[in-house]
C-alpha cells in the first residue's frame, strides 16, 4: 500500500510540474492532420484483446474506454480508476490506453513483459484506487526503431514474432513506428512501370539480410538475388503489420523514394542527373558506388508520384514518410544553395503525391558527418522544407545530441532518440544519467521545438533495463532517483525482491549502464574479434564491476531460479564476464608471446580457447542466444533448396564477414551465441595461437597480413557450409555459471 501512495503522489506532483505544451503544436499546424486512422471503437477492441491475450484468466476485471478528450495540457494522456469488480483504464487513443494498462500492472501490480521474457503473477486481488490517476503523455510522438534494425534484428520475423512485437510497442507507448517491411514490392511494380527488366532488379536488390543498406543506397546486389517469393510473402505480412498497428491507433512511417535508383535505369533515361556514390565501407562495383537520382531532377518527382501512389494503394497512408537522402552517403557539394534546392526539391515530390506528407529524416548524419555539416549546411538543408513538414529524429542524442548545435534544428520539430545498440552485438551497455536527464532538459530548453522521444536500436533483444526505462520517457516531466527505480526494476522483472540482485543491479546501474563520456560504443569484445596483437579493451567500467554484480546473482535466493528472465540475466551477466575475462587472458597470452615465452604462450592460449568452450556451453542453456535460431528463422522462408543455401548464406554472412572476404565491417554484427563462439570464433582463435606458437618456434614475426588472408579464407569457408546448429537449449544455466565462478 506504501508503495501505491508514494506511486499516487509521484504522479499528481508531476501533473502539478507539466507546463502546457499547447503552445508548442501550434507552431506546426500541419502535424494536427497526422491523427489515428481507425475509429475508436477499433482501437478500443484492439486493448481489449491485447488484455485477453496477456491476461486471459482476468480479463473480465479490466474495462477500457477510448476518450480523446481527456488530454488537458498534452497531446495524449490516460487515466486509472477501479470499482469493487473492474480496473478503468481511460485513453485518448489505443496507444494512450495500453500505455496505461502497462503502467498499473508495471507499478501497481509489479508485472514485467519485455523482450527476454515475461513475468506475470498478478495479486490474488488487484490493487484498486482511492482517486482517479491522470497522467498526461506530453510528447506527442514515441518514435521506434531504425532503418538497420529491419535487417539485424527483424529480418527474419513471422507474424507471430511481429504481432508480440506490436503488442510490446502499443504497451510501451510506441504511436510512430518506422515500418519498411514489405517495400520491394513496390518498386518492383514501379520500375518494371519505367522498363527496368526483371534481370536488374535482380542485380539491384540485395540478399534479405542486407535490404536496409540496400534501401538507403549504400550497397546494391551483394548477397542477392531477392527470391520471388520472399518479395510476395513480405508484401503479405506488411499488410498484416499495418492493419494491426493501426487498429492500436498507431501512425507507421512508411517509406518514401530517396533517389537510389536500379543502374539500368540511368541508361534508359539518359538526360537524367544522376552521380555515383561513395565506395561505402569498401564495397566497390558490383555491389558498391550506387546510382542516385538527383532530387532536382524532374524524374525525381515521377519516381516519388508513383511508388507513393503503388505504396498508398497497397499499403495506405498515414502521411508520415522515411526519406533519408544523405545517410553515410557524401553530398556533391556544400555549397547551401545546391543543399536548400535538394531538399526543397525532395519535398515538393512528397507533397505533390500527398499534400498532407511530413518528411521522416533520421539526423545520424548530422552527428556522423559533423565535418561536413556545419550549422549553416545544416540551416540551409532544414530551413528550405516548411516549418513543421519534416521531423528530424536527433537519432544519437543519449551520445550525440544535434539540437544545442542547431538550435532546435532551426525551427523544425525534432523527436529526442536513444540509439543504444550497434550492429545487434550483445554486450552490455547503457547511458543512465544522459536518458534520464537528456530527453527532459531537451523538451524544456528554451525554444525547444521537440515534440517526442524515440529508440533507435541498430538491433534489439537486449539491455532490456535501458529500453524499459527509456519508454517511460514520454510521460516523465522530472528525473528519475535511478536507486529506486532499479529497485523497483528487479522487482517486477524476477517477482519478488532480493537483496543480492538489488546489490547486483545497483553496480551494473552505476557502472555498465552508466557510461558518460560521449563514446560511440560498439562491441568489439576479445571473442568477437579478429585475433591480432593489439586488440583494445573498449569499457568504461572496471573488470570487477562485472565481477562483483556476477557473484550477487548468484548469491540470489533459489526461489528465482524458476524465473525465466532471471536465467537470461545471469547468462547474459555470466557472459559479460566471462568477455571481461577473455580480455585478461589476452593480454596475459599476448605478453608471454612478446618474451618469446613459448610453453607458456601454449599453456595460456590453452586457457583462452578453455574459456570460449565455456562461453559457448553457458549460452547454450538460453534459447536467446542460439545461432540455430537465427538460421531456422532464416530457413523457414522457403522449402527450395537453392533457395535456403541462399537464405542460410544471408544469415551467416551478416553476422561474421558481412560482405565480400576484405570487408571492412566484418564483425560489426557480431553476436556472442551458442554455436558462433565454438564453431567460428574460437576456430579463429586458435589459428592464432598456432600462429603465435609457429612464430616462437621458427623465431620468425607474426605476420598480421598473413594471417588474415588465412583467416579470411577460413571465414568465407565457413559462411558456406552446410552444418546444422542446435536451436534448443541444453544445460543448467545456473549450475553453469556456478561451476565457472568457483
């Protein structure tokens, strides 16, 4: 009941805080259009059901209403009430109520859903209300997901996967998910419309698991040709995506034409103005160096007209639109003219397909190419767009912030996003103080014109606490007491309290998940890289931070040893340290090879490839981290033979060498799984021990040319082979994570 009051009075203090943010929307008239396009009764249905899947057995006792008049200062809002037989919960729209819904049972009834598992005992009796909780949503947007996170992380997905997936974003708030599934098809009708031939496309699009890089122009071909099929069946589940997100009264982005263009296609229209792009990350022709339309091109606008109508017909409209001209491509000038006229010019081809369209961009590049735009680049590229029709996503901003620079994008609305992950790696990380902080202090900055918050994860699956916190962002008016809050994390996440796991979280909360120094994190841990003598630690915690939090969850009372995201905590804590270990080993390894010390190079060599041979076992006990998972998901998209090699090729190609052998990114998706780690990882591992042995014995140096030659043939090898991977689990996590703690 204490904890009820104090919950109470947290909230009406922050009703008392908000300030109005009426006055902010009227600056952008043209975003009162971009409203929920199902009546509220749909919406009201969709909470209804989202209540009985999760929650059949108590259904009955939950009554949700629809009410978009119940936003006092705010653009959204719910409320919570109870009588003796039913929880009342109140929103403006589906989003606003199951946002609610997860609300109470988060801090009411101390439930947790998340990506690592569910945890859902309710109280014998739920817990009722004295007065009515509103809590208005002053964001009016809450954004989710980035182009990348299509391909490392959701490119395989079913509708099962992608309907909880939607049920999680309608819990967490999400009113503005990007939605690119499904778009080849699309093109395919319209270049086939512009006399493109099948056999280009065929050299245009990319394998399934490198679309994202192929939609925003950076690559084309590699890992191709697109299967027929998959094309047809994406377009299938696209229309099953979108039905159900917006009968949850959510407003997908859907894509628009950036201007990356079929190589034919300049052929066939000679007089067009196209330029090449850049040779991004090393990808040359066939697969690299893209052709893109210029927007001032009057074809341009041709190309935009009729993919948004095919798209509109298909797929409908909710006026919201991904265009992302310049993303880690190099503009042909910086000359603010040629920059105001390019983006005056993108626009004008949305709008003159739909005179209701906002422009989606993702801001990545202002943070990535800083150097080349400057603030007067940057004004002259926003400011040609009218006020308020495009909406810049300051996309690393837990990092990276672009609104102090720009002054709130000159003028135009931004949207506040934590970005958190690179390339779907799994190792631990988090930003604690700027999430907290950063959204709130931007949202009240003077002239601020933000107008939500957003996550971009490159991947998901994983630092859960991050995200949960996070999507909390678009209520919260004041900071958060991170103590308590974790607190109150490990309570509703494992169902019950522990004084080991509150110990064990507090240190991760202070440490891992509480990097601020503005460093671009992307693991590139000992295990996942390829073997070298210089090989960095890059973390800003210490070893024994890890160490600490591991031996106080195991330490943990038994009675959490059937919770199931527990287990997946103590694996994935279990795994940080053992990285945290491998790096020890290394240097250790790396110093007797420098002294020529040749028994005892073998002997701590011997230790290191022990250590991935355990890593490996433990991440066997957790379905999460199986690469059998990530190919039977990949598998399951067809039965033609051909067809899964090509599909198995595309899985594992992205998660090792992605891209030809000399790929400059190989390993940026790594993933520390069952499987990898044993049959990859640690086989590379040991060539380089042999190597450093060979090097002692023959007194000759390690050749690092050399040996990635050897290493890469060894990659490109394995990426075509056939063996199989278990995708269930085996082993007992704790008694694993025991065993090596000892």
């Amino acid at each position: 009941m204490a904890n009820l009051v104090y919950i109470s009075i947290l909230l009406c203090t922050i009703i008392a805080l908000s300030r109005s943010t009426t006055e902010r929307y009227k600056l952008f008239p043209s975003l009162n259009v971009i409203k929920p396009s199902r009546h509220q009764t749909i919406q009201q249905d969709a909470v209804a059901n989202l209540i009985a899947k999760l929650l059949p057995q108590r259904a009955e006792q939950f009554n949700v209403v629809i009410n978009n008049s119940i936003a006092i200062n705010s653009p959204d809002a719910f409320e919570l009430n109870s009588n003796d037989k039913q929880i009342f919960i109140t929103g403006t729209s589906g989003v606003a109520a199951a946002y609610g819904l997860h609300h109470y049972l988060k801090y009411y009834c101390k439930v947790h859903i998340s990506w690592n598992g569910n945890q859902l005992k309710l109280p014998q009796l739920l817990p009722k209300f004295s007065q009515r909780i509103h809590v208005e949503i002053n964001q009016k947007f809450r954004y989710y997901l980035n182009a990348c996170t299509f391909s490392y992380s959701m490119v395989w997905w079913d509708w099962k996967r992608w309907e909880k997936e939607i049920d999680w974003m309608a819990l967490n708030g999400i009113n503005m998910p990007l939605a690119l599934t499904g778009q080849e098809s699309i093109w395919y009708k319209v270049y086939k419309k512009l006399g493109v031939t099948s056999m280009d496309l065929e050299k245009f699009f990319t394998g399934p698991a490198f679309l994202a890089w192929n939609r925003m122009g950076n690559i084309q071909r590699w890992a191709g040709p697109l299967p027929d099929d998959w094309i047809s069946k994406q377009m299938i589940l696209q229309v099953k995506i979108l039905k159900r997100m917006r009968e949850y009264g959510m407003l997908p982005v859907l894509p628009a034409f950036n201007g990356n263009i079929p190589n034919s296609l300049a052929v066939l229209y000679p007089k067009a103005k196209v330029a090449k792009s850049n040779s991004w990350f090393g990808f040359k022709k066939p697969y690299g160096e893209t052709t893109l339309l210029d927007p001032r091109d009057k074809l341009f606008k041709v190309i935009s007209r009729l993919y948004l109508k095919e798209q509109t017909k298909i797929y409908g409209t909710d006026h919201l639109y991904s265009l992302d001209l310049f993303n880690e491509i190099n503009p042909q000038s910086k000359d603010l003219h040629y920059l105001a006229n390019v983006s005056r010019s993108a626009f004008a081809a949305l709008n003159s397909a739909d005179d209701k369209a906002v422009w989606i961009m993702q801001g990545w590049m202002f943070y990535l190419d800083n150097y080349f735009w400057e603030n007067k680049q940057v004004e002259a590229f926003l400011t040609a767009v009218p006020k308020g029709q495009i909406i810049i996503l300051d996309l690393f901003a837990e990092v990276g912030p672009q609104y102090h620079r720009t002054k709130s994008f000159f003028g135009q609305p931004f949207i506040w996003c934590m970005l958190n992950n690179f390339g779907g790696n799994n190792g631990m990380y988090g930003t604690f103080e700027t999430v907290i902080e950063g959204a709130i202090s931007a949202f009240d900055m003077k002239n601020s014109t933000m107008i939500g918050v957003g996550i971009a994860p490159e991947g998901i699956g994983n630092n859960y606490i991050m995200y949960d916190l996070m999507t909390e962002m678009g209520w919260r008016k004041i900071t958060v007491d991170v103590r308590e809050w974790v607190v109150v994390y490990t309570e509703r996440r494992y169902g019950g309290l522990d004084k080991n796991i509150i110990k064990a979280w507090l240190r991760l909360s202070e440490t891992i998940y509480n990097c601020n120094d503005m460093r671009q994190y992307h693991c590139q841990a000992v295990p996942v890289s390829r073997p070298s003598l210089t090989i960095t630690n890059d973390v800003w915690y210490t070893a024994n931070d890890i160490f600490v939090a591991w031996e106080y969850m195991l330490q943990a009372n038994d009675r959490f040893l059937s919770s199931e995201t527990f287990i997946h905590d103590l694996v994935d804590v279990t795994r940080q340290a053992l990285q945290e270990l491998s790096f020890i080993m290394y240097k250790r390894l790396i110093s007797y090879y420098k002294n020529s010390q040749l028994e005892s190079t073998k002997e701590s060599g011997g230790e290191l490839i022990e250590l991935f041979t355990d890593m490996d076992t433990l991440l066997g006990t957790d379905s999460q981290f199986l690469l059998g998972r990530w190919l039977d998901d990949a598998l399951q998209h067809s039965q033609n033979i051909s067809i899964r090699e090509h599909l198995r090729f595309n899985a594992l190609n992205q998660i090792t060498l992605w891209g030809p052998s000399k790929s400059l990114i190989h390993d940026y998706a790594n993933k520390m799984w069952n499987g990898l780690v044993d049959k990859f990882y640690k086989k590379r591992w040991a060539m380089f021990i042999k190597a450093l042995t060979d090097s002692i014995s023959n007194d000759t140096p390690f050749d690092q040319q050399e040996f990635n030659l050897n290493v890469q043939k060894f990659e490109v090898s394995w990426v075509n082979e056939s063996n199989t991977y278990s995708n269930t689990t085996s082993g007992d996590a704790a008694n694993i994570s025991k065993r090596l703690f000892s």
